[in-house]
C-alpha cells in the first residue's frame, strides 16, 4: 500500500512532481525544494511562467508519468480531468495522485491550496497566502468599468473567475459578446481602464499585431498594463498581481 502523503512528509520522504503549468503553480508555492522531485517543462519558460527562475531548480517532465518516473516521485500533482490513465497507472506503480479542478471561483483557488499544503503535510503552508487574500478582501475598492485585453481581442466572461479576480483590484469586466472586445468597441464605447495582458508581447503574430492597432492603442480608456502569465491559471499567483493592480488604479 501507497504510504500517506503525511508520514511521508513527517519522514522527509515525499517527493512530488506537478504535471501542467496550473500544478506547478501550488508546488512550487507551497513545497520544500528537498520535496520537489520535477515540474512541468512549461513551468521553466520565461514567457508562460513568472516563477520560472524558481522552477529550472529542478527536473523538468513532459506532463506524462513516463517522464517523471525516474525523479522517483512518490506523489503527483495534476489539474483537470483528463488524467484518469495516468492515475490508474500511477496506482499500480504506489504514487499517489491529486487531481485538482479548474477553478470556477476565488474560494475554489483558495480550497486548491489548502488540498496541496494538506497533501505536502501541513495546512499552515497556505496561511500566508490565505491572509493575503482575507486583506484584499477586506479593503473593497470602487469598481471602475474595465475590460482585460489580449491578444486578438481575447478578454474574460463577466463572472469568471478572472473577472472575480479583477473586482478585488477594483475593475469591473464588461460584459462583451463572446467574451472578446472588439475594436468598433473601443472606438466608440471605451471602457475607463483598458487592463492590457502583456502575455506574450514580444512573439509577432495577428493577435499581438491586433493590440497595435490604432483604436486599440488610442481608446479613450486609461491603459494599465498587467502580466498575462498569472492569468492563464487565474490561479494562486494572481494574488500578487492583483496586489500590485491596486497599486496603479
């Protein structure tokens, strides 16, 4: 039988590999370096991932079990639901797996990190990071008509969870059609702050090209950028993203 996720910590035993970019976030976050046996290849990319410096510490996987096999993990750490065949697998081999959902909600971020400092061995891990969430919480700011821009017009759905996250730096996502902005909306509707993802900005293709576009550039709306990177997981990171937004309102 797999030995618990607790005595292997009270061991100093477990070792823990997260096979996507959202996993890593929680790994890399909340684990000991002696506890980390690899990350995803993702995660060590300076341009998807701000914790990058942190993450090329360690052995980088290829998000499936037969590249993490030889970093001896004795825990994996995965998110969504498609890694049904690698847990069976896994169990047969004695890893433990934890799948964690895509969350819809800040307290679902927040229920993920407890699950991980849990599984590591102690809930106390994700204090910290829960005390800075209870102060955003706590310091409501006046919500100013905004919309998150990136490339080719991508934004977020009024409500999601990325919206969620804008509201606690004080910007309220518009509701747009399809979830995309478009540049007939910028010209005559601008919002009063255009959240620009810098996601990428450097790579030239027709999205970052739409971004340069004059009636993107010259709205009307106060232009803010903010770092993309966090906003692919909206996950625990967004936290001090949000934190420096509330800086620049």
């Amino acid at each position: 039988m797999p030995v618990s996720a607790s005595l292997l910590a009270a061991s100093g035993a477990l070792r823990v590999a997260s096979l996507d970019l959202c996993a890593d976030e929680y790994l890399l976050l909340l684990a000991r370096p002696g506890e980390i046996a690899s990350v995803s290849r993702v995660a060590q990319i300076p341009a998807d991932s701000v914790l990058w410096r942190q993450a090329r510490r360690y052995p980088a996987n290829q998000r499936g079990l037969e590249s993490v096999i030889w970093t001896r993990p004795n825990l994996l750490l995965m998110t969504g639901g498609g890694g049904r065949a690698t847990s069976l697998i896994a169990q047969r081999l004695h890893i433990r797996t934890i799948t964690l959902s895509y969350p819809a909600s800040i307290p679902q971020v927040e229920a993920n990190m407890v699950r991980v400092a849990t599984a590591l061995g102690d809930a106390r891990r994700a204090e910290g990071w829960r005390r800075r969430l209870a102060r955003l919480r706590a310091n409501p700011l006046p919500q100013r008509d905004s919309i998150f821009l990136s490339g080719g017009g991508a934004s977020v759905t009024a409500g999601s969870l990325g919206a969620q996250w804008m509201a606690l730096a004080g910007f309220r996502q518009r509701a747009l059609p399809n979830g995309r902005a478009s540049l007939e909306t910028l010209a005559t509707r601008p919002p009063a702050v255009l959240l620009r993802s810098t996601y990428r900005r450097a790579q030239p293709s027709l999205g970052q090209r739409w971004l340069d576009h004059p009636l993107a550039r010259r709205s009307g709306a106060r232009t803010i950028d903010t770092d993309g990177r966090p906003w692919t997981c909206a996950g625990p990171l967004m936290i001090a993203e949000i934190e420096r937004l509330r800086g620049l309102r």
